[in-house]
C-alpha cells in the first residue's frame, strides 16, 4: 500500500494554510465571545474536575422554564491543540435566545507540559467527566438532564462523536462540524505531528470510524463544501462506517470553509443553526 505524500497531507488537513483570513475568523470570535462573557459572567470557569483546564462554561436560556431547557453541549475545535472555550462562548446567543442553554467545555491541550503529557485519549476521558457533570449540575441552570445534544467543530466533532458511543450517558444526538474520524492520516501530517504524537494504540482508541456504532445515538454530519478533500472524505466515511441508522445526516454546506462553518452555527438566521434548533427540540 502507498502512503500518501506527506506534502498532500499537509495540503489536506492544514486548515489555517487553506484559509489565508483565518486570523480575521479568531479576532471576530475573540470580540464576540468576550462581549457574551461580560454579559453573562455568573456561571464561568465552573470546575467539572481538578485536572488541566477542567473548566467550562454554562450560558443559560434567556428563558428558563424550571430546569426544562434543552441544552447544548459544544465543544471547541483547534486540532486537540489550540483554542480555548472562552473563545466561543459567541456560540451561546442564538441558542439562548431560541430556549436552550449551552455548555462549553475546556480541555487540556496536546501535548501538554513537561511532566504532563497530553494525549487526545486524555481529551475525551476529560469531555466524558464534563458532560457527567453537566448531567449532574445543569438543572441548577435552567437545563434538563434529560436533553442533552452534543455538538462540536473539528477536534470537538471529533469527541462529540465519541461521547455519543459511551455507555450510560444521556445524550442522543450529536451534530459535528467538520468533524475527524479516522487519525491514522494525521500520525503523518508533519504539522500535527509533534503537538499529537499519536501512536497507533491512540488511532486504535481514539477513532471512531474503527468503533461499533453507536447502539441508540444519532450523528448528524456536516462540512464546508469548500473544505479540502480530506475533511469531505471523513465526512462521508462515518456514514459508511456507522450505516444510516446511526448517521441520518451526513451533508455537505456549499460556501462554507472550515471556519466559517461555526459562524453558520451561530448565526440564527442560516439553515445549520436551525438545524442544531430541530435536534435540540427533537423528542428522544
């Protein structure tokens, strides 16, 4: 078998690269997510463990109903690597407006600190304690329990779809944006290489594709129509991996890169926040 050059790899999954603005993306997420914090700083930085950035963020529904709000559990992106939750709580407006509550999540970052290393295996044992302690503690903020979606962009795809095959959670629907499902490709990207590390037991843990399908969960998959062939090919590949049943959707956004696709997220008026909308408000 030919490996794919290591130079097409990078062309494939090096998405600042292929989105020359990105950095325009970042400040505008930055401004708005810090104007969001302002306005809602009362449920920020809750610890969901005592571990690395085990904090997230909690922004109620604009109106709560005695602990009946669907909630939103959304996770960052950034490669395992970069980001941080506080940069999209610009995420939670819409959402909150139309009834539900959103939860973002922090994680530690790969590949951690001398001493500490951080693996992506780490990340989604961390994702799993966060969404426990939201099933534990969202009542407190106007959120049911009982009516949890997951929802991710890239890496947070990723662990959305992971978290939805763990047993005993009380999520049943999941939405990834641009989402990662295989990283065998990504142990020979040489722009990820060093911050991941990842080893063949990692791909073997740490892939959904390779996992059984969910036995009741949802997944829901979309990408950018201008994302590289990589990112559509996973797309399509968690359908075929799952089946139908498990991945009802699976479409491709014309217009959208890998980053403008969370700015359609949050934006009430564009079809993938309604969508999002449909899930939450979906019964179980």
């Amino acid at each position: 078998m030919t490996l794919p050059d290591p130079a097409w790899l990078d062309r494939m999954y090096n998405n600042r690269a292929r989105v020359p603005d990105h950095p325009a993306y970042f400040a505008r997420w930055a401004e708005a997510s810090a104007r969001v914090r302002a306005a809602q700083p009362d449920a920020l930085d809750l610890a969901y463990g005592e571990g690395m950035k085990e904090t997230l963020d909690v922004f109620p529904a604009d109106a709560q109903n005695s602990s009946k709000a669907p909630v939103l559990f959304f996770i960052h992106g950034g490669y395992w690597r970069s980001l941080d939750k506080s940069d999209h709580s610009f995420v939670a407006p819409g959402f909150n407006a139309g009834g539900a509550c959103v939860v973002v999540p922090n994680y530690a970052l790969c590949p951690g600190v001398p001493g500490r290393p951080v693996t992506i295996p780490d990340i989604a044992l961390q994702m799993a304690k966060a969404l426990e302690w939201t099933t534990q503690h969202i009542a407190t903020y106007g959120g049911d329990p009982r009516r949890i979606t997951l929802a991710g962009h890239s890496a947070g795809g990723h662990l959305a779809a992971m978290l939805l095959c763990l047993r005993g959670q009380p999520a049943r629907k999941a939405l990834s944006l641009s989402g990662l499902y295989d990283l065998a490709p990504l142990m020979r990207t040489p722009s990820l290489q060093e911050a991941l590390r990842l080893t063949d037991a990692d791909v073997r843990r740490a892939s959904p594709a390779r996992w059984p399908a969910p036995s009741q969960g949802e997944l829901y998959s979309v990408v950018g129509g201008d994302e590289s062939e990589e990112f559509l090919r996973h797309n399509t590949l968690i359908r075929q991996a799952w089946g139908p049943r498990a991945v009802p959707g699976c479409d491709v956004l014309p217009g959208l890169n890998h980053f403008s696709i969370v700015d359609a997220l949050a934006d009430p008026a564009h079809a993938l926040h309604r969508k999002a909308r449909a899930l939450l408000n979906a019964p179980d």
